[in-house]
C-alpha cells in the first residue's frame, strides 16, 4: 500500500472525528487520575489541526509539510503535558516524510516508529511509568519486529496495534510514575491512562483508515 499526501491528510481529518466522539471518555479517565481536561485538551488541538488542513494546507501534497504543520498546530493550540508530546511525534514523524508526495510501506513503518520514539524522548517515560508511552513502545517494537519478519504491511500494522491496546490495558493496574497523575501514588491503581487511551485511539484509526 501507499499513503498519498491526501491520503494522509485524510487520516488527520478523520482523527479530529474521533477526537470529538471520544472527548467525554478521555476526560471522564483523566477526572480519575488527573484534573480532567484530556479529552477538552485533545479536541482543541485537533480542531486547530483541522482549520490548518481546510486552509493552509488543502493544496499541500508534501506529506512532510503536512506532518509538521500538524506537530506545530497541536504545539500552539495545547497548553497541557500532551502538547509536547504529541507535537514531537509528529514533526519526528515529518523527518521521514521530508520532500515526499507519496508515502510507501517503509516510509510509514519508519514514520510511526519515529513517531513513537520521538514521544518517549521528549517526556522521558519509561513503559511502565502508566503514560502515552505504555501504549506507544509496544506499539512500535511490534510494528518493527513484524515487518522485519516481512510481514505485509497491514498484517503487521494489526499485530502493533493489538499490542498497543494490550499496553493501553496495562496502565490500568499500575501506578502512575510520570505526570499529573503520579501525585496519586497508589490511588491511581485501578483507572486506565487518559494518554494512553488517545494513543490507543489513533493508532487504531490508522488501521482502520488503511484498511477501508
Ligand atoms: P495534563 O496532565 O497537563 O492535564 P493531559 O490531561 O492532556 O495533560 O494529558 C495527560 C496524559 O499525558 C497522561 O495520561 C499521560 O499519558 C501523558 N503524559 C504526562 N506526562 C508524560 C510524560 N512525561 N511522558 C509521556 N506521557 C506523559
Ligand atoms: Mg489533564
Ligand atoms: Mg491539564
């Protein structure tokens, strides 16, 4: 498979969808562990996300551009920790996408696990630590492993999503070492991570977008 600019362009509109389907949870989860804004702090950079790919970037076919404009736009909408977070996967993501109109299997292998690592660098999280990252590492270890074990892209896709959920799962039971949500120290045992939960969400959506 490959990925056009406005194949991806396409993904980003259809994670702003989501985002606004899955507010009310995400928040309701970050009520438990945190001060309740994840799903609100999401869809605001989404929505901004969103003007960009109406406007500016309607007639940009460098997927690149469009990844970094997306990293940029959710950096300047988002005053929460994920801001960052999320602003340095995706302009991490825009290194490999640099000058392309077309993505390929590797390109976007390559993108997502740049992606994934460019957000455990810049929060610093371990797996383990109830984060984003508890989602995203499994997520990108499994994706790389399949792919190496020349596994279709799709294929092998599916299999880093199932472990992304699986490590979504995991932060329920664990104690929150990083972020808001560490103040609780054992109180935070018991409810899934917000920022894992969206990680989870978006990830998900690429499947199903490559799939249908
Ligand atoms: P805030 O805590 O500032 O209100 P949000 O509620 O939008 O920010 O996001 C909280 C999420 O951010 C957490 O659920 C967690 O997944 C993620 N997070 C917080 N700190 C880190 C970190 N250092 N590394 C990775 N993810 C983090
Ligand atoms: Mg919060
Ligand atoms: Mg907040």
């Amino acid at each position: 498979m490959e990925l056009t600019s406005s194949g991806l362009k396409d993904f980003f509109k259809e994670v702003v969808e989501m985002i606004e389907k899955e507010k009310d949870y995400l928040c309701e989860l970050d009520r438990k562990l945190g001060d309740g804004d994840h799903g609100v702090t999401m869809s605001i950079g989404w929505q901004a996300v969103n003007n960009k790919l109406n406007n500016e970037l309607a007639d940009i076919e460098d997927c690149g551009k469009v990844s970094i404009t997306v990293g940029k736009t959710f950096l300047n909408a988002v005053g929460s920790s994920v801001g960052p977070l999320y602003a340095t996967g995706f302009m991490r993501g825009a290194k490999i996408a640099k000058n392309k109109t077309v993505l390929n299997e590797r390109d976007l292998t390559e993108y997502w696990v740049a992606f994934a690592k460019g957000v455990k660098e810049r929060g610093q999280a371990e797996v383990g630590d109830k984060t984003m990252v508890d989602t995203l590492e499994p997520f990108a270890n499994t994706l790389e492993v399949s792919i190496n074990n020349s596994q279709e892209f799709e294929a092998a896709f599916s299999d880093a999503v199932k472990a992304a959920e699986k490590g979504m799962n995991s932060t329920k039971d664990i104690i929150s070492k990083k972020g808001r949500s560490s103040r609780l120290g054992d109180r935070s045992i018991g409810v899934q991570d917000p920022g894992a939960t969206s990680a989870y969400f978006i990830l998900s959506k690429f499947l199903h977008f490559i799939k249908s």
